[in-house]
C-alpha cells in the first residue's frame, strides 16, 4: 500500500531517504553536490509526496539485508595500533569506537552521515581517540573520563547534524573537534 502523497512526513521517513541517498553517495551513483542537494530536499521535505522523487531514480536500500544493518550500527576497533577512517565513507547511526593501547583517528567531514542525528559511543583504554567533526555539527557530550583529558567541541549551530558523543575512557585521550589544531597534531594521514 503506498502511503497519501499529501500525508506529513515523519523524522524516520525522512531518515530512511537519507539512507537510500547515503548508499547511492557511497556507491558512486551520486556526486557529493547531488547528493547534498538532495539530502537537503529531504530534511525539507514537509509531506511523503515531497520525499517521492528524491529517491524516484536510486536502488530502495530499505529491505532487511547487511547495507540497512551497517547504517543502523558499526564498530570501528583499534588494539595496539593506529587506525584512521577518513575520506567518503557510510558512518553509521549507532558508531561505537574502540580503542585499547593505540590510536583512532575518526573524520567525519567528508563521511555520509544516515541521518540528522548520530551517536558515537567512544570508548578509549590507554588509548588515544581522536573524531573530526563537520564544520556546523552540533556536537553533545554525555560521556565521562577517569585518569585521562575529554575536550569535545562542536559548537551548537542548528543547521547541521546532531552527534551526541556517549562512552567512557580510562587513562587517555579523547577529543572530538572540527578543527585539526585543536589536536596538536600537523595531520591525520
């Protein structure tokens, strides 16, 4: 049964189009401006009708299968090395970190976010967890640290996406930030 075209469109109706825009982004059928444009069509989007031609030429990704699994939920685990994730790439709306004796390098910049909201769960021992974020990210912490230094920032703009920054670190270094400066380091690669 298709949905009224005249209905209002929900936040999980706009998420879900987000997602089929995400994977055509990651798959190479959309370049980075269309796939910008279009994603900001579909936050804007005030009825189902709306949402319709966005995704009219794309794959539906909203079947049960690993690709909706991985933007649901992923980890991304360093133990005893050094591991960075930049570049295009599907973040995920549940993203757990995990570091133990090493380092994790995170950028989001120029990763495809499946929603207006995403949570990353950082969890550092020994460690040193390091997460770039969007230039008009909202960022919240709600994680803790014990032993070790946590400076998230972010900044409150309304316009971007939510990360609200969860987890616990022991004896390291966490630092979520849109500029690299604020890491002491001169580069991530």
């Amino acid at each position: 049964m298709t949905p009224d075209p005249v209905l209002r469109a929900s936040d999980a109706d706009r998420d879900r189009v987000a997602a089929v825009l995400g994977e055509a982004l990651a798959t190479g059928r959309l370049t980075s401006l269309e796939h910008a444009d279009r994603l900001d069509a579909a936050y804007t989007a005030k009825t189902v009708g709306e949402l319709a031609p966005i995704t009219s030429d794309l794959p539906d990704v909203s079947a049960p299968n690993m690709v909706a699994l991985g933007i649901e939920q992923q980890t991304i685990d360093s133990k005893f090395s050094k591991v960075i994730r930049k570049g295009r790439w599907v973040a995920s709306r549940n993203t757990k970190l995990s570091a133990r004796f090493g380092a994790l390098i995170i950028d989001l910049t120029d990763a495809v976010l499946p929603g207006r909201e995403i949570t990353i769960e950082a969890d550092a021992r020994f460690s040193k967890l390091i997460v770039l974020v969007p230039d008009n990210a909202q960022v919240v912490d709600e994680g803790g640290s014990m032993f070790g230094k946590r400076h998230v920032s972010g900044g409150t703009r309304e316009d971007g996406p939510l990360i609200r920054v969860t987890g616990r670190s022991m004896f390291s270094k966490v630092i979520v930030s849109r500029e690299v400066s604020d890491w002491n380091l001169n580069s991530v690669g």
